[in-house]
C-alpha cells in the first residue's frame, strides 16, 4: 500500500485576512521575468514563478525552514506558501519534518542541481583554474551567473587567509554593486547590458542611481582596457574585489569570475598591479579551453 503523505502543516489560518490577497496573476517579488517583452510576459507563468521562490528561499548555510520563514523570504502570503510547500514536498522537491513542521530541500531538488552541475562543462573546465589561483592568491575564487535579480555561485574555491570571504556554490550576490555582476554586464553588448540594468532598477533607490550607473559604466570601460573590473568597497564597506567574464564561444551564456576579501588585504593597488590581470587570465584561459579546436575538412 502506498505510503501516507505528512499532514498538511497549514497552521492555524486567520478567518480574515488583514491585508488584501494577491491575485493569482501578481508577479512574485524578485521573479519578474528575465526578458522585458511583452510576448515573453504573456507565457510567464505565475504559480511556476511563486514556487520557485519558495525552492529558492533556501540558503547555502540554513537550516530547515517552516512556512512563516518561507513566507517571509519569499513576501508570498503564508497560505499561499502552505500549498506551495505541500505541493512541492508531494512532487519530492521538498523534505518535510513532522515534528518541527519544517521543510529542507528534497531528492527531486538535490538530484536536478546535481545533474545542473554535471552537465556544466564550464565548471569542470574552470575548477582547476580556480583552485590554482585560489591557492596561489590565498582569496575566495567565485564562478558565477545571473538568475533573476542576482549573480548566484555556480562554484567557489577558498583561499588559505585565516579570514576571507565565505561565498560558496548557491551563494548569491547583487549585479550592480559588485565586481562579479558588472563584469558580467561587460560581457554582453552596449544594447544588451542597458537592457539588463533596466530590468534591475527597480532595485535600487533614485538617490545613489547616477552614481551607481557611473561606476557600472566605469567597469565596462575597465573590462575593455584591462580584461577585468574592480569594486572597491561598493557592495559591502569593508569588501574589496576584481571580476573577468568569460564568454561561452560555443552557446554564448556569459559567466563571471571572481576574487574577493577583507578590504584591508586587497587594496586598490594590489587589485589592478597583479590580482585584477590574474583574473583576467585565468578567465582568457577558460575560454581558450571551452573553445573546441577546427575540425580538419573532409
């Protein structure tokens, strides 16, 4: 006989909402559309949308997770999130502790990022390449790409410093404010990359706009020069970095590599004088390999 799902974990539910429910057809905070078209709007699909923000809500790092923390996260109504997990654990994406009345992510969830990760050739190609100059530079070295409003990790290698910064594969990280984001934008053309920063907009306030686009704009002009970019302090105060993008010469996606710590180990100086150009290489040297060789006529 077939096994018995867990009970649904709904909570006690309130007879009334306190603010209004969002419609079925609301997009999801943080999971419009990755293309501004209005043919492409018209296929995206909401509930999709909604449970992908669920899978994730979760973190390199976290534990277990209940509904109210989903709901949280994800700014989706906590009935809404009820269904959704239940939805998602019936379908084995998700894990469900009785007990706590948590959720972890489950096989179906593990199982596609594993086949994600081994069907990138990129990261085996890159891996090495990384760990050398992590080891070489004693920094985090971050392989990455853009999903929705973020660049997330697809691969981090650590440095040997006693303090550095602790980003691993899942990890995810704003475009525009960092060095692994802007080189990406660099890595796409003028028209391009206006696309993208319009799309995240909406993200950042109207004070610090001008003054972000200019330091984006600087980045690129960087990338052109010199193969990499730098952000000084622009994400985080006390954080430094240098970023290439590599440009996949067979299915054009375009990925980033980074290297990044404490400020006070990675002066400007030291970022454009030897860590920005190892980058850069590093970066050249995995397209180099990703490029297959000419096959000889027949």
């Amino acid at each position: 006989m077939a096994s018995k799902l867990p009970p649904h974990p709904v909570g006690n539910r309130p007879r009334q909402r306190s603010q209004r429910s969002r419609r079925s057809d609301e997009p999801v905070a943080g999971l419009a559309p990755a293309t501004g078209g209005a043919d492409e709007d018209s296929q995206f699909v909401g509930a999709v949308a909604r449970a992908v923000a669920v899978l994730n809500a979760f973190r390199p790092g976290d534990g277990p997770l209940g509904n109210a923390e989903l709901a949280e996260r994800t700014g989706l109504p906590k009935p809404t999130v009820s269904r959704l997990t239940f939805t998602l654990q019936h379908c084995g994406y998700l894990a469900y502790d009785p007990r706590h009345r948590v959720y972890e992510l489950g096989a179906g969830a593990l199982a596609l990022g594993a086949l994600a990760m081994s069907a990138t050739h990129l990261r085996r190609i890159a891996r090495p390449l990384m760990q050398e100059l992590a080891r070489s530079a004693n920094f985090n070295v971050g392989l990455g790409t853009r999903d929705g409003q973020q660049m997330v990790y697809t691969d981090a290698c650590e440095g040997e410093a006693l303090i550095g910064l602790r980003l691993y594969a899942g990890s995810r990280i704003p475009v525009l404010t960092t060095s692994m984001g802007r080189a990406w934008l660099a890595g796409h053309g003028p028209e391009e990359a206006e696309r993208l920063i319009a799309e995240l907009r909406p993200l950042h306030d109207g004070a610090g706009w001008k003054a972000l686009i200019a330091a984006v704009g600087k980045a690129r002009r960087e990338v052109a020069a010199h193969g990499y970019c730098v952000s000084v302090g622009d994400w985080q105060r006390d954080i430094h970095g240098a970023a290439a993008p590599i440009r996949h010469p067979v299915n054009g996606r375009v990925f980033a590599i980074n290297l990044g710590g404490p400020a006070y180990s990675l002066p400007e100086k030291l970022l454009h004088d030897d860590l920005g150009p190892r980058i850069a290489r590093t970066a050249a040297a995995i397209e180099r390999a990703l490029d297959p060789p000419d096959l000889p006529p027949r």
